[in-house]
C-alpha cells in the first residue's frame, strides 16, 4: 500500500465517522457496533467528560485516555495529532487552564468542523483546531510541552517521520505522552497486509521493540511503553469474522498480542 492510499482511506472513513456522529448514529472504530467494541470503549469517565458536547466524545475512536496520564500543568502547550472530534483537545485545554494553549491537528475536513463546532458548545477559549498532517505538522520549532495522541500513530505509514517532526515541533525537554496500538511478538502477515485493518485498530501498530527504537532514531529518551489494555482472543473474534477471516484460527494467532499502550518519551534538555 502506497502513503497516499493509506492516507486516503484514512480520510474516508474519519469523514464518515464524522458524518455518523452528526446524525446520531452510534460510533465504531473496530467493531460492528460501538457494544462490542473492545478497544475504544469506555476511555472516560463521567467527571471528566462533564460540560462537553455529547459529540465529541461520540466521534472519540481512540484507544486510551492520554489527558489522564500525561501529567498536563498549568501554562503548558498541547498538541494531540489526529484530534478527530476533539475530545482530548477540550480536556487537555481544562487541564493546562487560561494561561495555557491546546492544539489539535487533523487532516479531515469533517473532522476539524465537528471539533471546531465542539469548542464552541463547550465554550472552551484556549483551544485551536489545525488542518494538517502528522508527518509535516504546521507548527514552528520547539513551540510545544507536550504531545498526545490518541490511537492515530498507528495509522501513519510514515512512522518515523511523525517522529522526527513530533521531536522538531517539541521544546527541550517537552513530553510525548501517547496512547496507541501496538504488537507485542509476530503478527500474521494477512492482519499486517490488510488495508480496512489499517485503518480500524490493529494492521499499521509496530511491535514493540521497533516502536523503541523508531522513538530513540528521532532522538527520544526515557521512552516507557506501558500496556493499558491486553486484548485477549474473545475480544477479536467478532471483529474478525465481520473482515471475512477465519475467526477461530486468526484469534488463536493473535492472543494476547494486540495491546493498548501508555507510550512516554522526552526530547532531552539539552542537545546531544
């Protein structure tokens, strides 16, 4: 698959995402339903999503809850790449308070009306919605505390740029605190191959060790990669069998291998 087919039906399937949140329709990022779906449900709790449009919490389609774990302060500056409907953009905006600036950046158009039409309902001032793409992200050098994002890395055919462009737009010592999918030993390769994979939870996620060393290539430190949730046979079976596979050999295959992650990382304070 090409970058640009990837991005593609990326796009095309966040759009519709977006569309189904505008009718009422219910949210699915991996499964066919939002029920039974074991990735993206029930990230958030009531307090924290208190005060914000029903909305953006409808077109989350992530895989954690970032905000809850990247220690945001008072005055920081936030980006979340891939902020879809906005949700973490509102509750990272809370967090960091007036005196502090949160950024969200999305590179579909639907999206970025959703997330925008969100901030307003929310009243939320210090937040902004950016039209781009994870791989040349339009912010100047050093700008930036701190960087989430929510189960969006993953769908990046170019890793290691998103990366190297997260180190660029991050200040000394600025923080990569992200959720994201990732493989723990070998995946089967029809998963990796599959492109309606790619863009719902699981083909496009790096296997552990190689999402280390991609993170230490773009000059990273202090990189943890904490599992959050351990998806287990039962909780693919579904999903599998509505992709057309085997789903009682492909779940056996892929057991305990699929795993939600906390991933740290810091830009060092001082130049290598």
């Amino acid at each position: 698959m090409s970058e640009s087919t990837i991005k593609d039906v990326v796009r095309e399937k966040y759009a519709a995402a977006a569309k189904r949140v505008q009718v009422g329709q219910p949210k699915s990022c991996c499964g066919s339903s939002a029920g039974a779906d074991p990735i993206c449900s029930d990230l958030y709790s009531v307090e924290q999503i208190a005060g914000l449009p029903e909305e953006a919490l409808l077109a989350s389609l992530g895989c954690g809850n970032p905000t809850a774990l990247a220690a945001l302060q008072p005055g920081e500056t936030v980006l979340d790449l891939g902020s879809g409907g906005g949700i973490d953009v509102l509750l990272s905006a809370r967090r960091v308070g007036p005196t502090g600036k949160a950024y969200g950046l999305d590179m579909t158009d639907e999206m970025l009306a959703l997330a925008r039409e969100n901030r307003r309902k929310s009243g939320i001032a210090n937040a902004e919605f950016l039209k781009g793409e994870m791989e040349n992200m339009p912010l100047e050098d050093g700008t930036v505390d701190v960087i989430v994002s929510n189960c969006v890395i993953n769908l990046s055919a170019d890793k290691d740029r998103v990366f190297r462009e997260a180190f660029r737009v991050l200040k000394p010592g600025g923080r990569l605190a992200i959720s994201d999918v990732v493989f723990r030993g070998e995946m089967p390769a029809e998963i990796q191959r599959n492109v309606e994979l790619w863009v719902g939870c699981v083909a496009g996620a790096l296997e552990e060790s190689d999402y280390r060393a991609k993170l230490a290539a773009a000059g990273f430190e202090a990189i943890e990669i904490e599992p959050t949730r351990i998806y287990r046979a039962e909780d693919a079976r579904e999903f599998l069998k509505t992709k057309g596979f085997d789903s009682e050999a492909m779940a056996a295959q892929i057991d305990g291998k699929v795993i939600s992650a906390f991933v740290r990382a810091r830009k060092p304070a001082q130049p290598r």
